[in-house]
C-alpha cells in the first residue's frame, strides 16, 4: 500500500516490528505515535533509525582522500535556494523538530533501548557526493526549477576542485537505533 502516515492504521493489522528512519519529524508525530503504539502485537516495537548517511563528521584525520567540501556546498545552496532552509515544498527557519521521546512517552511507548553502531570511513565519488546532495529535502532537484542543470553544473565544478581525481573519504556518524516497547 502507498500512503501516508497519517492514514495508519489503514486495516493493516498488527505488527511486530514498525520502523521509522529518517522521516519520523515529517509526520503529525503524536498521531502516528499513539496509531502505531496500537498497531504493535504484543512484545512488538518501534524502531527509530538516527542516521546522518549524507554527510561524515568533521574530521580530516587519517582520511586516505579530501573530505566533499559540505561547507562550500551549503554555501552554494544558499546561494540558489535563499538563506532559509528548504524543506520540500515549505521551510523551516527553526530547522526540524525534536523531542521525539517525549512523543514516543505520551503515545504509551516504554524505553527507549539504544542501539549503536559505531561509524566507518567510505569512499565516495563525485556522482555520490552530488546524489547525496539532491538526496536532502532541502537541496531536493525540484526546488532548483530552471536552474537545476546550472546548479548541477556549479556542484560537480566545486567537487572537482576540492578532489580533481573525484574520490572522497569520510568518517560517518554512528547510527543509532531507538528501541520503544
């Protein structure tokens, strides 16, 4: 089934495991957190994925290539988009909300029990750095209209002059998973 959220529980029945990553702050979160609290057979959980997959953190050290140049990028961005982040079809000047635990406490939800898995060091290309890039709600290639090529075309020129050879290295964040019972 294709729909949203908000439409749970849709007669889908129950579930054992539901999971949410990367997306949960896109929702009326108190409404999917109380429907999918009910939606989960009992010993079931939800899975809340805290992953940063785009970007690494900012460090250089023992990095076997450049670093994508995440600054200069955003700078770039901006300078298309306007200094108010995007967000899709809207903006969020505050950025996204949080407080998720409060939500998830409130829906009936016990926990949570945290997961970690610590961050490695991958390689990425330039057509990876640039994917990345339009992969972000806020940098999403609908939001550049006519100037998408030439927003393209200035991307791949800064990539190129950070990393000619066009391979990068970055340490990425650890992902966490939230376990709520």
């Amino acid at each position: 089934m294709h729909l949203r959220a908000e439409d749970l529980p849709a007669g889908l029945g129950t579930f054992r495991l539901v999971t949410f990553a990367q997306s949960f702050h896109w929702m009326d979160r108190a409404k999917v957190a109380h429907v999918v609290h009910g939606m989960l057979a009992a010993g079931g959980v939800c899975a809340h994925v805290h992953a940063t997959t785009h970007q690494g953190i900012d460090s250089d050290a023992g990095l076997p290539h450049p670093r994508p140049p995440h600054s200069s990028i955003a700078d770039l961005v901006r300078a298309y988009l306007g200094p108010e982040r995007r967000a899709g079809r809207s903006r969020l000047p505050q950025g996204t909300p949080s407080g998720e635990d409060e939500i998830y406490r409130a829906a009936g939800f016990t926990g949570p029990r945290r997961i970690e898995i610590p961050g490695q060091v991958v390689t990425r290309l330039t057509d990876d750095v640039v994917a990345a890039v339009f992969s972000q709600s806020s940098s999403t290639p609908h939001l550049f209209g006519d100037e998408r090529a030439a927003f393209e075309t200035d991307l791949r020129l800064l990539v190129h002059d950070t990393s000619p050879d066009g391979v990068f290295s970055e340490q990425l964040r650890e992902i966490a998973i939230d376990l709520w019972a």
